[in-house]
C-alpha cells in the first residue's frame, strides 16, 4: 500500500519566491493532497487559478485573501473554499502559515 504515514522529519520544503515563501508537502493520497505553506511579511500568492478544488485554513499570521475579486482578511483558525477555476491568491500582513487541501492532487507539485 502507498504511504499512510508522513512524519515531519521526512517531510522537506520547497523554498519559493527567494525564501519568502516555503511549501511542504504533508500529506497526500487518494484523490486528496494536504500543503503547508509558510509566509514571510509581505510576501505575495499571486492570483492563479487552477482545475482543482482548495479548502484553506489559517494556521498562524494574517492574510488578505481574494477569490474572484471578493477579499477578506484571514486569521488564525479562519478557512476559505476556493471552487475549481476560481482566480484567487493572497497577501500575507503578518507572517504566518496555511494549510491547503487540494482535491484532486496537485500533480505540478509533484517532484520526479
């Protein structure tokens, strides 16, 4: 059976946006993927759009989040469902970390 257990010390981050940004894969299986993705003040998702659905959760920090031009500000414990397509990204106010759940996987994430 493919993996069921993802233990931090074998989980290793993706450094984006010259360090601003850093993803790590947690989990994933099925047709689910579970991404955190840590933020630097200031640091900027840019508006993307993709075929998968997303549910985003506010671990730590403060984030302006737009979907389809509709903006809200999150915070620790706040969640977000992206629907698939939508054109969405955020801007982090406060350094912090959410935690995406993508269905189905995100293969572009996916290293060879």
């Amino acid at each position: 059976m493919d993996n069921l257990f993802f233990p931090d010390a074998g989980l290793v981050p993706e450094v984006l946006d010259g360090g601003r940004m850093w993803r790590k894969l947690r989990a994933r299986g099925g047709s689910l993927m579970l991404v955190e993705m840590h933020f630097e003040q200031g640091a900027v998702g840019a508006e993307h759009r993709h075929p998968h659905e997303q549910l985003c959760y506010c671990l730590e920090g403060e984030f302006l989040y737009s979907i389809e031009g509709e903006k809200a500000t999150l915070r620790p414990g706040d969640s977000v469902f992206v629907p698939a397509s939508a054109l969405h990204g955020a801007l982090c106010v406060a350094a912090g970390r959410l935690l995406d759940i993508f269905t189905p996987q995100r293969d572009d994430f996916l290293k060879p």
